[in-house]
C-alpha cells in the first residue's frame, strides 16, 4: 500500500520538463523569501500603531498595485514577451520590499505598496503565459500545480521564518529578505532559463475549443469567462481573509503569538506540498469536471469561514484544513479553464483579466474584513465570508449551464 502511494506520487512528477522545475526552483526561493504579507496587517497595527481602518486603506491600496500590476503585466506580456517582464518585475521589485521598510507614516506607506505591488504583479500574468512555452499543452495543468507545490513549500518556510526574524531581530528584517530573495531568484532566473518562443504546435488546433476556433469572436464577448471572472473575485475575496483578519483574529482573539501564527499559517502549505500533486493528477486521470470542482471547493470555503466562532482553539486546524483543501482543488484548474479560452496572440490580456480578478478582490477583501471587525466584530465577517462563498458556488452553477450554450 505503501509503495504503491509513493509510486503514485511519484508518477504524477512525470513528464515535466526541466524548464518548469527551475521555474519551480525559482518560484521555492522567491515565495520562501516573502515574509512580508503573513505579518503585514500584524505590522501596520503593532509595528506602526496604524488604526484597523487606516490598515484596511492600505491593503485596498495593495489591491490597486495589484490591480494596476496585472493589467500592465498583460500589456507589456504581450507587447514584449513574458520573459523580459518577468526579470525586471522581480529585479525591480526587490528593490520596492528593501525601501519599503522606510515607509512610516500612512501616506508613505500607501504609495510605498502602491508602487511595490504595481511593479510586482507586473510578474503574474507574464508567469501564466511562460508555462505555455515551458510546457506541453497536456501537462500545463500539473505544471501550473508544480509551480503552486513550490508557492506553497515556499509559503511553509516563510511564515515560520517570519516570525523567527521578527522575535530574533524586528520587523524591518523581514523586508531585507524579501528584498534581497527577489533579486537572488532573478540571478538564478537568467542564469538557466532562456527566453522561449511560444511555437504554435504547442497551441495545437485539437486543443483548441469550438469557441477558440471561431476567429471573429471577442474577448468582451465571452460571457462564461466572465462568470468565471466574478467567481474569482469572490473566491480572492474570502481567501485572502487567511493573510489580512486572521492573524489578527489569531492574536487578538486566541492570543496566538507570531511564532505560533506562523506555524499555523504553515500547516497550510504543508498540507499542499504533500497531497496537492497526487491529487491533481488523479483528478486529471479521471476526467473529473473542473467546474464542478471549484464550486466543491467554494462550499468548503463556507465551512472554513462558519466553523471560526466556535470557542475553541483547535477550530484554528480545522478551519485552516478546510481552507486549505478548497485553495488546493480551485486554484489549478481556474489557471487552466482561463488558459482554454485564451486566443492566440492574446494570451497577455486573458491572463491579466484572470489575475486582475484577483486584484480587485484584494481592493475589497481587507477593507471589508476590517470595518465588519471593527464595527460587528470577527464572527459577523466570518458569517459573510461564508455567505459569499455559497454565492460564489451558485455562480459556478450559472458557469456550467453557460458553457453549455457557449462551449
């Protein structure tokens, strides 16, 4: 039984390209130097003695770099393809988190991480498109999950890390190695990934869908994208709940120091590393529906969120295993669904459309979770996340009835 788990495991590693596992490599050192956001509300409130409303401006402001970054990157991915935005977005952008700890006062800050995330998010869409040349079209998936595996390993090191650095020495730590990590991936980056092309036969007319094919249609005219579109808005908007009110509600509530935060925030991309992959690759084996996935995943968001007020601090595991599961079975596939409807020539722009949904949940996510907090308190913003994620999954119904007329 044994065996056979760690020949599955193994098998769903297989047929990779070396590409993809430097860009996993890179990816690992990258987000395991992202120390930054876990901690970020706990630093404004802590560190710079910012109100909870002053906290919840500043991370819609992150949400306007990111919005602004995934636009711009879509454009410029297009225009000068996604290698070159990728090396000056994390040259550049080590060089925001270094100065960003400078940043004292609630105007500076603000235009700080205006300018940090417009630069940064430059990255995502130019990192969707590159898998396309570093991978087959069949394996795009499980690149995409590679890619996420190495996010999430990363993103177990880093809380950790994180509140190690802050107990050790201080806060302003945390922003030297974000920086500096930014710019030791870059180095690695140049030094064994060449620039590619994305040759048509790795678009492939038999991988191409009926409305791909039709060459007059419109990107503003595809109406399950954008469904698909407002349930990632949704499904960002509770999600990132995990980096903005709970390790507040974490603190502040359960008393949780950040060492322990840290820990609990890692649970999350252990929990990933480990199943993630497997996982994947037998849903692709198995031809499951990935539609049907994601609005599983949006009803297991709702428990996440409607399990939290219970008075008991193993709820903290129970809620983040939740949690976790549903980030793990949604975010692979809305990577792949949005690369299905991309047009050649046009993939820049679909994929700023995808992370720029995202984006946009971060304008509202933190800003919301923070006046529902301050005004009705932590359980009233744990009810409406939860609510929102049974709205999203209604939306997934109204997905698959759409792709039906429009396939």
């Amino acid at each position: 039984m044994l065996k056979k788990l760690i020949s599955n495991y193994k098998e769903s590693f297989s047929g990779l390209s070396s590409d993809i596992w430097w860009l996993s490599l890179i990816t690992f050192i990258n987000r395991a130097g992202t120390m930054v956001l876990p901690f970020l509300s706990l630093y404004l409130t802590d560190y710079l003695n910012f109100s909870l409303s002053n906290v919840g401006w500043i991370m819609s402001v992150y949400g306007l770099g990111s919005l602004a970054g995934s636009w711009l990157g879509g454009k410029l991915t297009d225009k000068f393809g996604f290698y070159k935005v990728m090396v000056w977005s994390l040259f550049l952008t080590g060089l925001c988190f270094i100065g960003l700890q400078f940043a004292s006062t609630f105007i500076e800050f603000s235009i700080g991480i205006l300018l940090t995330m417009t630069i940064a998010d430059t990255f995502r869409p130019a990192m969707f498109v590159s898998l396309k040349a570093y991978s087959k079209p069949e394996n795009q998936t499980r690149s995409l999950t590679l890619i996420r595996l190495a996010i999430n390993l990363g993103f177990s090191f880093g809380p950790f890390l994180g509140g190690l650095i802050i107990s050790l020495i201080s806060y302003r730590g945390l922003f030297w190695i974000d920086g500096l990590t930014c710019i030791s991936a870059i180095i690695i980056f140049k030094t064994v990934l060449k620039e590619k092309e994305i040759s048509e036969p790795e678009i492939g007319e038999a991988t191409l869908t009926a409305f791909q094919k039709n060459k007059t249609r419109s990107l503003y005219n595809d109406k399950p994208y954008w469904i698909f579109l407002a349930i990632m808005f949704i499904m960002g908007l509770v999600f990132l709940q995990l980096f903005t009110t709970m390790p507040l509600f974490y603190k502040e509530v359960h008393g949780l120091t950040e060492i322990e935060i840290g820990l609990l925030m890692s649970l999350n991309g252990l929990i990933i590393f480990f199943l993630e992959m497997p996982v994947i690759h037998y849903i692709e084996k198995s031809f499951w529906n990935k539609i049907k996935l994601i609005l599983f995943s949006m009803v297991l968001f709702s428990i996440s969120f409607f399990v939290l007020p219970i008075d008991w601090i193993g709820i903290l595991v129970i809620g983040m295993i939740f949690i976790t599961i549903a980030e793990m079975l949604a975010f692979p596939f809305t990577n792949t669904f949005a690369m299905s409807r991309a047009i050649k020539g046009k993939e820049g722009q679909y994929m700023a459309l995808y992370a720029m949904s995202f984006s946009v949940a971060h304008i509202f996510s933190a800003k919301i979770g923070m006046e529902m907090i301050e005004k009705y308190g932590y359980n009233s913003n744990w009810f409406l996340m939860g609510a929102l994620s049974l709205v999203g999954a209604l939306l997934c119904v109204w997905l698959l009835k759409a792709l039906k007329q429009h396939p």
